[in-house]
C-alpha cells in the first residue's frame, strides 16, 4: 500500500470517529435539553394547576439532574460499546498507536 493511500485511510478513519463523536454530543445535548425543559414546563403546569407557585417546578428541576445524569452516562456506554465493536469487527490502530507510528 502507498504512502499516500495509508494516510488517505488514516484520516478517514480519524474523520468518522471525529463524526461518531460529535454525534454522541449533539445527542447527549439535546437529550439534556429534552429532559430539563419537560421538568421546567411540568413544573410550571403543574405547580399553576395546584396553586403552587414555585415548589413543584423547583422539585421537578432538582429530580432532573440526576435522572440527565444517568441518560447521559447511558447514551455515552451505549455508543462507546457500538465503537468498541465496530473496531472489533473491522480492527484499526488506536489514536495512540497512531501517534506512536507516526
């Protein structure tokens, strides 16, 4: 293989694990967003129907931290296990060895 192909392969191989990567994070983000902003307008639904001002909204915040919390460490193992197999299935250096060869 020439020069030229390998690094044409390495930097195709940097650039779709750049993309995966940014993936994760627009979901892991939007994900954030989806659960504090139905916390937020819960709470103001809930809170104007029950005559309580703010008690439940803060409520429904505070119980949303950590439930964000683990949604979020859930998506990043579960796309961090679905990278780990693709590089099972179709083996290529780690950025460390990458580094190293280079």
């Amino acid at each position: 293989m020439s020069p030229t192909k390998e690094r044409s392969d390495k930097t195709r191989a940097t650039s779709a694990l750049n993309l995966t990567l940014a993936a994760v994070v627009s979901q892991v983000g939007c994900l954030t967003s989806v659960i504090v902003l139905a916390a937020l307008f819960g709470g103001l639904w809930l809170d104007s129907h029950f005559s309580t001002k703010p008690v439940i909204t803060v409520g429904l915040i505070v119980i949303s931290i950590p439930i964000t919390l683990f949604s979020m460490i859930w998506v990043v193992k579960k796309a961090t296990s679905r990278i780990n197999t693709d590089g099972e299935q179709n083996p290529q250096p780690s950025m460390k060895e990458e580094l190293i060869s280079e």
